[in-house]
C-alpha cells in the first residue's frame, strides 16, 4: 500500500508540474515584445541676420497611409513594404516632419510670425507639405530614404508661387534600429533645411509691395 500511494503521490506532482510548464510557456508566448519608441532630432538653425515682413502659416502636411501610422516603415523591394511593429515613432512622420519644419522657421528669426494654419491666425503665405517617402530601405548598405515636397501658397492671389522637392537617400552606419533612426534624423534634417533656405531666398527675392494706404 506504501508504494502504490508513493507512485500515486509521485504522478500526482509531475502531472502538477507538467501543467505549471504549460501555463508558463503560453504566458510567455502570450507576452510579445516590448514597444520602443524613437523620435526625431530637430535641426541647428542660424538665426538671419535679414528680417522680412513676412506672416507664414504652416499648413497640416499630407502623407500616403502608411507614413500616417507611427510604426516605422521598411521597403525590402521596388514595390514591397513592412511595418516594424515594436519599433515606432513617438508621432506619424507628417506630424513630425510639420513640427520640425514650423520650430525650424521660428528659430530663425526671419519672419514677423510662423503659426500653425490650425491657430487661425492671418498669414501672408501658406506652406504646405507632402511627405513621399520615409523609410528604410534594404540594401548593402542600408538606406534611409526621405521625398518630401513643399509649396508656397498664396491665398490673395490664390497661386501656388514657389514649389521644390527634396529626395535623398541617406546611409545608415549600421543594420540596428538606432542606426536606421539615426540616418533618417540627418536625412530629414538636411530636408527641413533645404527647403527653409528656398522659402527665405524666394521671399527675399520676391517682397510683397506695401499695403496701399487707406483712404
């Protein structure tokens, strides 16, 4: 009778332990990854030494759908694309893009005042943005590729009178995340820069005449 019920006593805990294995494997296969999250460095401005008497508002920028999500993009082919599921952007890259281009005209001093369109504030020209591409790109040596296209509308005149379009891909040192963040940070600052300096030249070039006095 003793050793029956040692071998039942016996069964009973590796059938115990047996079930515990179990709910510990499918807690842990329940358990995905842990998200992390990655932001934009914004770029050194130099404050100009030129001031224009100048309102701009800073329209909302469009994007395709996919660079309207916070997940980070990959592109491993001409016409094949993924999306990093626990690596994303603290916000959508039109967002970002919007609010480094906005901080970036400010910080440089040139223009009477730079608001966002949303605040409903008056302005004299309209900047408006399209992101095309932001994403990594597979390859020896791994890319990241940033389009972006900007305009200058003018709503007196309801012209579009300036336009440029940025496109550069950008190597990455290395084929981890951080690198790949890294490289689109310089690429999209380079951007932001670029296109800034061709809004002051054409609005330095191109003054608007003054406001006719009032009668």
């Amino acid at each position: 009778m003793r050793e029956v019920a040692g071998m039942s006593f016996r069964k009973s805990a590796s059938a115990a332990a047996l079930a515990a294995g179990i709910v510990l494997l499918l807690a842990g296969c329940g358990a995905g990854r842990p998200i992390k999250y990655y932001s934009l460095d914004p770029p050194a401005v130099t404050p100009a030494p030129q001031k224009l008497d100048v309102s701009l508002l800073i329209g909302r920028f469009r994007a395709p759908t996919l660079y309207r999500d916070t997940r980070i993009v990959y592109r491993t082919g001409a016409n094949e694309m993924g999306l990093y599921e626990e690596h994303r952007w603290v916000e959508a890259p039109a967002q970002m893009v919007e609010e480094m281009l906005l901080e970036s005209l400010r910080k440089g001093g040139r223009y009477k005042s730079v608001q966002p369109v949303s605040s409903n504030a008056q302005g004299d020209y309209i900047v408006r943005g399209r992101i095309e591409r932001f994403e990594q790109v597979e390859g020896k040596p791994i890319t990241a590729r940033v389009w972006l296209r900007m305009s200058l509308y003018d709503p007196k005149t309801g012209e579009t009178v300036w336009a440029h379009v940025y496109e550069h891909d950008e190597g990455a040192a290395g084929a981890d995340l951080d690198s790949i963040v890294a490289a689109l940070s310089k690429n999209v600052q380079s951007g932001v820069l670029e296109l800034c300096a061709g809004i002051d030249q054409y609005l330095a070039e191109h003054p608007r005449p003054p406001a006719a006095p009032a009668k």
